[in-house]
C-alpha cells in the first residue's frame, strides 16, 4: 500500500511541476509573436529616423505604419498589448522569443551590408 500512495503522489508531484507550454486564447503563438516584434522593432527604427518637429507628425506617420503591421500579420493593438502583457510575465518564453527576434533583426542588417556585385555587361566585346 505504500508502494502505491508513493506512486501517487510522484505522478501528482510531476503533474504539476511540469509547465504548460498552452499560451490562453487571445494571446500570440511564440512563432507569430516573434514575426509581429521583428516587424514592430523594425518600424520602430525607420520611425527613429524621421525629422519630426513635433510629435504629431510622428504620430501621424507611426500610427499608420503600426495599422498596416498588424493588418499584415492578422492581429491589432489590443491583441499584441495582450500578448506582450503576456510574455512579459513568462520572463524565460520572452527571453527565447528575443533571442529568435534578434537573430531574424541581425539576419536583415547582414542581408542590407552584404556587398552586391557589379552587373556584367550582356553584351561586351571580348578584348583582343
């Protein structure tokens, strides 16, 4: 009888101890998360780069570059704050989505430094 209640409570103990990796309904699977963070952190940085003399036009242009992303990837504002509410209690989920998110970030900076070859001309005279 002992043999068993000692069974028990192990396959109790693990059961809880295990993590659910389920993310709850209304909130952004990791793979489409880090997709939406790579996108927001690149608008982030093109916004950087407009010579707003106020904030309004900044706003103006950032509101509807923001629109566009999340009409892109299916989702809105409130879903994304949801979500980012979300990871943001889940510190080790966040931490390996930001690892994905810099990779993919560092990815398109390699692809804009990559040198481009000259282009041949399609019909060049063979020097003599």
């Amino acid at each position: 009888m002992r043999k068993y209640n000692l069974l028990f409570f192990s396959a109790l103990l693990f059961l809880f101890a295990c993590k659910w990796s389920k993310t709850p309904d209304g909130i952004l699977k990791p793979n489409q998360m880090i997709k939406v963070m790579t996108a927001v952190h690149l608008a982030d940085g093109s916004l950087s780069n407009i010579d707003a003399p106020n904030g309004d036009s900044l706003y103006k242009h950032g509101r509807g570059r923001y629109v566009a992303l999340f009409k892109r990837f299916h989702t809105d504002s409130t879903q994304f704050r949801k979500s980012v509410q979300y990871y943001t209690i889940h510190p080790d989920q966040m931490e390996a989505m930001y690892t994905e998110i810099l990779k993919n970030l560092q990815d398109k900076r390699d692809s804009l430094n990559k040198p481009v070859p000259a282009p041949k001309p399609k019909n060049a005279v063979p020097k003599k």
